[in-house]
C-alpha cells in the first residue's frame, strides 16, 4: 500500500520538526521545505497528496503558493492545508474573495473557508 505524501511548507525549523515528526509517526511519506519557491518546484515534478504551508514566508506567500498550484493543470487539484499564526477576521475574509477553498488553523481560533458545499 502506497503512503499518502505529503509536503511541508514553514520557514520555522520548530514547526517543520514538529509536523514532520507528527505526521511521519502517522505513517505519511513527509518532504519538508523553508522556501516555497523550492517546494513548488518539487510539487510539479512529484506527486504529491496534500499540502502544508504556512501563510508568512519569504519570496512568496501561502496565497501567492495556492494561486500559482491552481493555475496549474498537473497541481490544481491537489488539496492545501494553511497552518497560520494570523487569524484575523481580515486576512480571512480577503482569502475568501479570492475563491480558495483553504483551511485555516491559527492559534487562537479555527475556521473554514469553503467556495461552496464539499
């Protein structure tokens, strides 16, 4: 049987060591990155079942990271899991009027974002 693989995107080692840890003991096949950039160049080359990416990093953002896996035929059906240390009702709102459906996971509360009924 095949492990669902998944990728890690946060530019804090603590986070990344953290997931990493967490989810290889749950017996998924983890590939970490610090750069997102480096991440979707890995994406469109391997399979890949999900990602994980932080909103905050360098070069590019988790939005900008979701846009750019989207557009692509090969990656846009591929699910994206947002873990953030922003949770303002803001930053949600205007991700929502950007038509993704994204999974926010803050420290201090959760919400979902949908573009419809799953």
């Amino acid at each position: 049987m095949n492990k669902y693989r998944l990728v890690i995107i946060d530019d804090h080692v603590d986070v990344l060591e953290l997931l990493h840890y967490n989810l290889t003991r749950e017996d998924y096949e983890v590939k970490d990155f610090l750069n997102p950039v480096d991440a979707l160049q890995y994406i469109t080359r391997e399979n890949t079942d999900l990602v994980i990416t932080d909103w905050v990093l360098p070069d590019m953002d988790g939005l900008e990271l979701c846009r750019q896996l989207k557009r692509s035929p090969a990656t846009q059906t591929i699910p994206v899991m947002m873990v953030t240390g922003r949770n303002d009702e803001i930053d949600i709102v205007h991700s929502d009027s950007r038509g993704r459906r994204l999974r926010f996971v803050g420290h201090n509360k959760r919400k979902t974002i949908s573009d419809g009924p799953s």
